[in-house]
C-alpha cells in the first residue's frame, strides 16, 4: 500500500524532544508500517505579509502555493493521502479536488486533533473562521474519511474514524519501581505548554484554599502564556513548584515522585466538551493516576479505578476530593504494582499499534477490498 503523509507549520527534520512534531513523527512511523509512505513537510518562512496574505480571500500566499507541492507526490499507484489538520481555504479545497479528478480511486483521510476547534483561533487569526467554514460545507466532496480523536461519528457529513491520541509506550519510561508514597504528602504534577485552557488556576486557588491535615504540592512543569499569571496568582506559596520546561531525564525525575498526575482542568474555556488527550495517555504510560476536567476515552473504563473526573467549570478544585481519591489508591496497596497496573491496562488501549495503526489499516483494507 501507498500512501502520502500531508503536514505544514512543522519541523520534523529538528526531531523534538516533546511538541507536536514528536507525536507526528510516531504517526509517521506507524503508517509505514501500513505500506511505503511519502512524507511532505511544508514550513515556508512566512513573513508579516505573507501572513496578511493568507487571511486575504481572493490572493494566493506563499504558504497557498507551497500547498501545491503535494501534487509531485501523487501518481496513479499512490493509494492514501493522509492530512494532519490544516487551515481550511477555498484554494485547499480546490487542490484537493484536483486530485480527486485526475486520481479517483485515492482516498483521502484528514486528521481534526479537536473539534470543535474554532474557540482556538485568538486575534486577527479569527478571520479564517470565515474561511475554514465556508470551506466545512464542502469538504464532504474531497474527504473520504476524519480521522479525530473526538467522539463524533460525523463531522461536516463525513463519517469518522474514531480514534485515541496515542503515545508510543516504548518510548516512555515508567515511574520507577522504588516509587513510594509519603505519608500524608501528596505530590501532584501538571505539564504542559500552559494557556488558559489549561485550568491551572483552578488548582491552584483549590490548594491555596487547603488548610487540612495533607501537605499537597503541585509541580508546574512548562512554560506559556498563562506562566506569568499563575505565578502571579501563586504569590511565592511553597507548595506550587515552577519548574520550567523539562525533558528526558529531568521530567523522569519529577514524574517517579508524582503522586498523581493532572490532566487539563478548562477545555470547556475553548468549548471543548471532549478531548482525547495526549497528555493523560503519557501519565497513564508512566504508570500514574490521573485526574482531569474533560471528558476523555478514561471515563468509559469502567473498570479503571486510577481516574477522577473533576467538576468542568471555572470552580477552585476541591482538593478533599483528590485527597479521597489518594487514599482510595494508594493506602495499604502495593505501590509498584499500581504503577504496573496502571501502565500494562493502557497500552493495548492508547499505544500506537493499537489505537492509531490498526483502525486506519482497517480501514484502508476496506476501501482496498471495495476497488
């Protein structure tokens, strides 16, 4: 099998530690398994203008342009392309229905991370609301299948492919084996690059609001917009750790004494109501419980006791409640088999193979056998 891999605005050349490039290169790494896969990468320099130029309806930009690379990828024997979510334009839709003219049986997948997704656009980029939707309308005519990792069975009359934002389980180490609990202590940790999404700030406000009989620490491992207003918000409190960004070892060390870890607490800030998140699959790879305040795949584990659903408002958490949890988990339990519990559940569910690999080779088999 064939196929082509679409993605703009990244660096996979850099091989990031951590971001978006790394999870996009696993997914490269995944669908070749599949069959040969063509990777085109595009990350024009775009400047001011440039910029100006793609928000404009009727001028072709640079980064326009560039989009037109994709057709030297594609002959007669290429049977998928697989796009990771861009900026929908009308010249996109265009390109994409050139292909489908001269190239019928090639089926196109399109990747949406989130949906809905318009919230996420902030300042002067609002203006391609306009153009992503009016785009939307159409979309059904080029696109085969959506790949999200969101619950809809549907998205702008396509159906979807349902999926998991996975992490690759080899690839993250676990939390150390001679992890142990800290009597009435418990280490909490959030990552992330922060925005106001995030939710911190409700944690935050719950622990400053804490005055029980359990010294609660959160570790604040990033950077981003909201940093500056969380510890603004902080005010020097011993028990909320800035760390910074950190990777590799460092993040190891932090994670092996987390107690559990925190997932995004104001999603339904960007109106997301679900959320595949990745960042609760690379908790659950290390073996940590999670809580979280957007509905995930790990509310539908009914079986799984190592995650706590928490209120989505903009409420101070109640930090008894996390407490209840802890206790729940941890106390008179083996705390290195809960690591291994934890780890050994979510692989078959959330590792690549088998929540990213093996529902688009499904699929793609299908649509082999139809031809």
């Amino acid at each position: 099998m064939k196929g082509v891999f679409f993605a703009e605005g990244l660096e996979l050349d850099k091989a990031k530690q951590y971001g978006i490039e790394k999870k996009v290169i696993s997914q490269i790494k995944y669908l070749r398994k599949i069959g040969n896969l063509s990777v085109l990468s595009i990350n024009p320099e775009r400047s001011l203008l440039d910029d100006i130029l793609f928000i404009c309806p009727l001028i072709k930009s640079r980064r326009e342009i560039e989009r037109y690379k994709l057709l030297d990828y594609i002959d007669s024997n290429t049977d998928y392309i697989y796009i990771r979510r861009p900026t929908l334009t009308n010249a996109f839709y265009q390109l994409l229905s050139k292909i489908k003219k001269e190239y019928k049986d090639i089926v196109i997948i399109l990747e949406i991370p989130t949906y809905p997704f318009h919230k996420e656009y902030q300042g002067l980029s609002k203006i391609l609301i306009v153009k992503s939707i009016i785009c939307e309308k159409k979309m059904n005519r080029v696109i085969d299948k959506i790949m999200t990792y969101s619950n809809d069975k549907q998205i702008w009359g396509i159906d979807c492919i349902n999926a998991s934002n996975c992490v690759e389980y080899d690839m993250i180490e676990s939390r150390s084996l001679s992890y142990q609990v800290i009597p009435n202590y418990i280490r909490l940790t959030f990552v992330a690059n922060l925005m106001y999404w995030h939710g911190v700030d409700r944690i935050v406000k719950g622990i400053l609001n804490y005055h029980g009989d359990y010294v609660v620490v959160l570790n604040v491992v990033g950077a981003g917009q909201e940093l500056k207003n969380l510890k603004i918000l902080a005010d020097n409190d011993r028990r909320i750790i800035f760390h910074g960004p950190k990777s590799g070892d460092e993040l190891t060390k932090i994670f092996n004494e987390t107690d559990i870890a925190v997932d995004a607490l104001g999603r339904h800030r960007s109106g997301i109501l679900y959320n595949s998140s990745l960042k609760s699959k690379e908790y659950v790879a290390r073996g940590i419980p999670v809580v979280s305040a957007v509905k995930t795949e790990l509310d539908s584990l009914t079986d799984f006791p190592y995650y706590l659903k928490l209120p989505a408002d903009d409420s101070d958490i109640e930090i008894d409640a996390i407490i209840k949890f802890y206790e729940k988990i941890y106390l008179n339990k083996n705390a290195q088999m809960i690591t291994l519990n934890i780890r050994n559940y979510t692989k078959k569910l959330f590792d690549y193979e088998f929540g990213f690999e093996r529902p688009v080779k499904k699929y793609l088999n299908k649509k082999r056998c139809v031809k």
